[in-house]
C-alpha cells in the first residue's frame, strides 16, 4: 500500500496544474506567430498589388488603390508593433506575478511542515496517555460502563425496531376493519369514551357485532409495547451519551495534564499561517488569471479594436472589386513582369488560408486544455478547502489519486473523481497507529470515537477516518 502525504499531494495537483498551463501558454505563443505571420502575408500582398497595379496602370483610373492599400498596411503593421509592445508589458507583469506565486507556493510549503510537525505531537502526545490512563482504575470503570450501555443500547434499538415491523404488519387486519377503527378512534371501552345514551345504545350494538372488546386488548398490547420498548431504547442512548460525556472528561482532563492545551494551541496557530498563505496565493492566482485573460484579449484578431481592426481594414482593402479585375486581368493576359506577382499572389492566399484553419484548430485545442486546467485548479482548492493537511495525515492511495490525476490531463476524469479519490483514501495522523482498533461510537480511545473532538477538521475523514488506531476526543482545536 503506498501513501502519500497531504502537503505532498497537493504540491502533485499543483505540478500537473502548472505544466497544463505551460502547454496553454504554448499554444498561445503558436496564435501569436502565426497571427504575426499571417499579417506579414497580408501586408505583402498589399505590396505585390501595388506593384501589380503600377505595371498595369492603365487598367486603373487614379491611384485610389495605392492610397488605401497604403493606409491599411500602415495600420496593420503600427498595430503589430503596438500589439508586440503591450504583449511584452503583460509577460513581464506576468513573469513578476509567477514570481510572487512560486515564492508563496515555498513558503506554503514551509507552513504545511508546521501543520504537521504539530499535528503529529499531538498524535503521539495523545497515544502516550491513553497507554497511561489505561491501566488506570477510574478509566477502566468508565470505558466498561460505556461498553456495557453501548451494548445495551444496541440491543434495545434492535428489539425496539423488530417490535415496530412486528406491530405494522399484525395491525393491517384490523387497520381494515371499519367498525373497529371507528370504535377504536372514538375511544370506545376506555376513560376516555364520550357519548349520549342513543349512540352508546349503537356503539354497544356494534362493539358485540363485532366482538370490539377482545380486539381492542389485542390491538392495545400491539401497539403499546413497541412504544415502550421505543422509550426503553431511547433511555438507554441518554445514559450511554452521558457516560461517553462522563469518560470523554475525563480523557480530555489527562491530556490537559499532559500538556494538550499547549500543542493545540501551536497547531491551531499553524493552521492560520498556512490559511492566511493560502489566501495570498489565491489572491495572487485571481491575478494571474486577470492576466491571462489580458494576454489572450490582445491575441484576439476576431475583434474590431486593435490588431483586430488593423488586419480587417487591411482584408477588406485587399478584397476590393478593382484588386480583383486587376488579378483576373492579369492571369488572363500575363506578361513576364506580372506573372511573379501573379504566383506569388496565389501562393500567398493558398498559405494565409492554410494558417486560419491552423489558428482555428490552436484555438479549440486551448479550449479543451484550459477546461483541463480548470478542473485541476478546482480540484487544488477543494484540496485546500478540505484541511486534509491540518490533521499531518496521508492517503493510502497514491497510485489511484496519480491515474485521476492522469485521468484529468487526459480529459478523461473531472475533479469529482479526484476529490472522491481524496476522500476515501485520506488517513489521519500518518494513517495507521499501532494503537489497537475499538469500537464506533462514544469512546474517545481508538476506532471512530478517537480524534481530537471528532477529527482535524480536514478531508472526507473525520474522526479518524477508516484508518483505525486511536486517540483522544479531546475535543480541542482540531
């Protein structure tokens, strides 16, 4: 069975996050090559019309043509070097900003320790005195009474529900009989019969039709003793709460002996250091993502601002009607100085179209790998959120939570599967204890009654978990 640690596994989940968003921003600086070169192409299309134009001036009537093909390049091409400086400020806030992020992921990492190293003092400080208290007298006097109303309970609940089906199924016969549900409802053959000389003359009548008194006392015994096994059984849940209180106390006053206020006190002090760090790393991530949203708005050249604007204006100058006669002339009538051109041209439009479609393909796989990249972020905080590493716990299943890992990479698994993953496999306290096993309920020495008031406050698995071995419910800061 391999285990991993909680600070360990989040720094896995935070790998895979980061390198699914090296290959975005990969997939970013491919659009923004290609864009680059698709406006180069565009840009000398421009030029080859113009010189296309001037061998063959006299299919022109005026210079119309140059003039706006003039302006769009120029648009186009200030508009590259705008769009390149302003990508160049957002990479260096960017690159500060990773900066800042990789700094307060270290000292995470450093806090995560702390939670742990306290975690596992209180651990060990807790198995110490249960072995001390153990061989106590007042102890065992305690712990026994629990067991045996615990016992008790167990068996009075299962006699109680038995006795409830029993009553539901042996009641339908006379739940089914209408003249005795109507006696039965008016209270006929008790104290608490009212009713006037003529319709007490009609209940009797009725009553000795259908022999009313004999089925009353059945259906009283019926239903009356499950209610009083249901008293009995809640009786004895009271009693076991306040002797599970009563033993409870006094754990929780031998761990006071021994120094448990201290070590909670330090815990819980980790606890918000590493909270108030994970704070500031989401802070600064919701910056991050400001960002990159920033990055991708000027990559975008579908929009009517910016390069987007420039290289429209310079497509539709380049899609005129006269630039076409001009072309179509041209193939139809070649000369040798405009049959260059002319190739050139057409290489150029086979070229820009081949580069669309791979924008447009780059562009819905960035898609895809930034939902990829989302779940895996989602999963991160879940991860955070769950306090796995306040109890200084493991997973068991390190192999399993790797695939679901691989799985979302892969866009096969969500964050779901990862965080089911988390939760079934998390142990707390190291996972194991050599501290023998005990039963669910009440006490606070092993089993699900172990655990520092019910748990660390962290994952699917409070209270101990399914991980066994005890400790305490100290009811402390965890």
């Amino acid at each position: 069975m391999n285990m991993i640690s909680a600070s360990t596994t989040l720094s896995t989940i935070d790998q895979a996050a980061f390198k699914v968003r090296q290959d975005e921003q990969q997939l970013q600086h491919v659009i923004e090559a290609t864009t680059q070169e698709m406006t180069r192409l565009r840009a000398e299309q421009a030029d080859l019309y113009r010189a296309l134009a001037k061998i063959r001036m006299d299919a022109l009537r005026d210079d119309q043509i140059l003039r706006t093909l003039d302006s769009a390049e120029r648009k186009a091409l200030s508009a590259i070097d705008e769009q390149k400086r302003r990508l160049q400020e957002v990479d260096d806030r960017k690159n500060a900003l990773t900066g800042s992020i990789e700094a307060s992921r270290s000292r995470r990492a450093g806090l995560s320790d702390a939670v742990t190293a306290t975690a596992d003092a209180i651990t060990g400080l807790t198995e110490r005195t249960q072995a001390r208290v153990s061989d106590e007298v007042e102890w065992q006097a305690l712990n026994a009474k629990v067991d045996s109303l615990e016992a008790q309970a167990e068996a009075a609940e299962e006699k109680a529900t038995h006795s409830e089906a029993d009553r539901d199924e042996k009641s339908k016969p006379y739940l089914a009989d209408n003249l005795f549900v109507y006696l039965w409802n008016r209270g006929y053959g008790t104290s608490a019969y009212r009713a006037g000389p003529i319709a007490r003359m009609g209940d009797a009548f009725v009553a000795r039709v259908v022999q009313y008194e004999q089925a009353r006392q059945n259906y009283f015994a019926l239903t009356e003793i499950p209610k009083r096994l249901r008293a009995h059984a809640e009786r004895l849940k009271e009693d076991l709460a306040v002797a599970e209180a009563a033993l409870v106390a006094f754990e929780r006053k031998a761990l006071e002996a021994d120094g448990i206020v201290q070590l909670e006190k330090e815990h819980e002090r980790a606890v918000e250091a590493l909270e108030a760090q994970d704070a500031e790393i989401a802070d600064l991530e919701q910056q991050l993502a400001a960002i990159d949203q920033e990055r991708q708005a000027l990559l975008d050249d579908t929009s009517n601002a910016g390069l987007g604007g420039a290289l429209a204006e310079l497509s539709a100058a380049l899609q005129r009607d006269d630039l076409r006669v001009l072309l179509r002339e041209a193939l139809e009538t070649p000369t040798p100085d405009d049959e260059r051109i002319v190739q050139q041209l057409q290489a150029n439009a086979a070229r820009l179209e081949q580069l669309e479609g791979e924008v447009d393909e780059t562009r819905r796989t960035m898609i895809t790998i930034a939902k990829r990249r989302a779940e895996l972020e989602r999963s991160r905080e879940d991860f955070r959120r769950s306090g796995y590493e306040r109890g200084g716990g493991t997973f068991i299943n390190e192999k399993l939570i790797g695939d679901v890992i691989g799985g979302i990479i892969g866009g096969v698994l969500s964050s779901k599967e990862l965080r089911d993953a988390l939760r079934s496999g998390y142990r707390q306290g190291g996972g194991s204890s050599t501290v023998p096993t005990r039963r669910s309920s009440g006490s606070v020495f092993g089993g699900s009654r172990g655990g520092f008031g019910g748990g660390f406050g962290g994952g699917g698995s409070r209270g101990g978990g399914g991980g066994g071995g005890g400790g305490f419910r100290t009811g402390g800061g965890f």
